[in-house]
C-alpha cells in the first residue's frame, strides 16, 4: 500500500478522531472535577483539527 499525501491526511485524521474520543471519554468518566472540562476541551479541539485535515484531503 502506497502511503501517498492523502493516505496520511487519513490516517492522521482517524487517529485524531480516537484520541478525541479518548479525551472527551476521560473528562466525561473518570474526572467529575474542573479537570474533566479541560479534558473535554481538548478532546473538542482534536476533533476540530482532524476535520481541517479532513478538508485538506484532495487539496494539498
């Protein structure tokens, strides 16, 4: 499998959205303090990353 510019904007992507999911799980689950709102926003932000990489996809 050729690893082009597209295949690493997905990759990054996908990873990027299970990282957020992780986060958001953190702060939601295990944190019931001011800790988990950063955790959660965080998370958000990773979330907020991977879809301009999704965009880039085709254009870069």
């Amino acid at each position: 499998m050729a690893m082009n510019k597209n295949t690493v904007l997905a990759w990054a992507t996908t990873i990027m959205i299970i990282v957020g999911l992780a986060l958001i799980a953190l702060g939601a689950f295990r944190y019931d303090d001011v800790a988990g709102w950063g955790f959660a926003a965080v998370g958000i932000g990773f979330f907020a990353n991977a879809w301009v990489f999704n965009a880039l996809k085709g254009r870069v």
